[in-house]
C-alpha cells in the first residue's frame, strides 16, 4: 500500500444517519432519486441495490444514502466546522422535499457520529502516560489491586454521557499508525502515533417530526463533537 509523504493534520469521518417508520415506497422510486439527489449534490457516483440508493463522490470524500428506512450522509476529512452541517443540511432538505417523505415524518433515531484521529509528535508510551495523567487514571486503590508490578500497555476509554442536546457515547484513546490505518478508509497520511476521539450524538423521538426540525439537531450534534474534539486535544496534547 502506498502512502502518501505528509502526515495530514487531523483524519475524520462524520457521519448523520437518521432511521424513520420503514417506507416500501422507497424501492419503486430509487432511480429517480438518484439522479436527483446526484445533480443537486454536485456528486456523480451512484449505485443502487435491492433496499438502497448511494451517491457519492470518486474519491468517496462524500456519501449520501436513502434506504427505505433509514437515510444519511457521510464526509471524510472536513476542512472546517461547519462543512459537515452545510452539506449534511443540504442533503435533508433535498431528500425531505420529496414528496413520499413529506413536512412529517415518524423518526425512530437520529444518530450523527465523529470520528478523529490527531497527530502527536511523541511516542506512544509518552501519549499514553499524557492520556492516564489528564484524560482518565487508576486510582491508588485500583493499582493495589491490580498489583504495583503490573505496567500498562495499552488504554482506552470509554464514556457514556448526556447533556442538553442529546445522548453521547465516546471513546478515546492513543493509537499507533496500524490501529489508525484499520479504522479509517483511506491510503497514507497517519501518523505514527495519534490521538483517537470517537463521539456519537444521538436522539430517539419515536415520533413524528416536523422535517425542518432536523437541520438544527444536525448542526447542534455536529458543533458539540467538533468542540468536545478540540477540547480534548489541548487537554491531552498540549503543554
């Protein structure tokens, strides 16, 4: 495999999904909305299957998918804060204008995940000591029980939260170049070593929704990941 010469500043992936009441109208209407959605998307790769429509771009930076339950787009490497929502918010506002979705539509999740991994210019072992000093610890309990003589090699943590927007999960953790490169769908650019940060907002209405209602969870869900990101970060890998 081969790689490219310069390790890119952050890897990311964000990706909205939202699941609604399972619509078998979807299937008969699948080649016409390609093409629709394609055009308006500025995106000219496509592809249809038995339950499922894709449109995406040649270098798959952008996906957009309707199913017929569940539709969402995906955007890989955001070069500002606001990309993912603008693009993301375009694609709902194309896809709930159609009329077999309508003003209303019963919601049973919304999910918008973010994925990053941020470069450290140590090694893992000292990435991994900053992440057990500032981010998350044993206790001095939890090392007697453990056992003084037991070093830890690797760590990972995982935490479950909720705050006035919604529900999220995290995971964080130091990675190497292989455990990087198995995670994110692209050729070269990783570190040797880097931060990983996973945040996944999500919300279940199981309700009907006002479809103009969803542009403002997106951009909500999408700014806090960014910033909880960025925070996390320069707890962990500054100073």
């Amino acid at each position: 495999m081969s790689e490219r010469s310069q390790v890119d500043p952050i890897t990311s992936e964000h990706l909205l999904e939202v699941r609604f009441k399972p619509n078998p109208r979807v299937l008969d209407l699948r080649g016409a909305w390609v093409q629709e959605i394609a055009d308006q998307m500025d995106m000219r790769e496509w592809g249809i299957v038995e339950n499922r429509l894709d449109v995406f771009d040649s270098d798959e930076k952008r996906r957009a998918f309707v199913s017929f339950q569940n539709f969402g787009f995906l955007a890989r490497d955001c070069p500002t804060t606001n990309y993912f929502p603008d693009h993301a918010n375009k694609f709902l506002r194309i896809v709930t204008r159609l009329e077999e979705f309508g003003a209303n539509l019963w919601v049973a999740r919304i999910g918008m995940r973010a994925r990053f991994c941020t470069p450290y210019d140590g090694t893992f072992d000292q990435l991994r000591a900053r992440f057990l000093q500032r981010y998350v610890g044993l206790s001095e309990s939890a090392l007697d029980a453990i056992g003084r003589e037991a070093k830890v090699l690797d760590i990972g943590a995982h935490l479950n939260f909720v705050d006035q927007y919604g529900n999220f999960n995290t995971m964080c953790g130091p990675m190497v170049r292989a455990q990087i490169d198995s995670l994110f769908p692209k050729v070269g650019g990783f570190p040797d070593v880097g931060l990983y940060y996973d945040i996944d907002y999500w919300l279940k209405p199981e309700r009907e929704l006002d479809t103009r209602e969803l542009p403002s969870q997106v951009t909500k869900f999408s700014s806090q990941a960014w910033q909880r990101h960025e925070r996390i970060c320069r707890l962990i890998l500054e100073g």
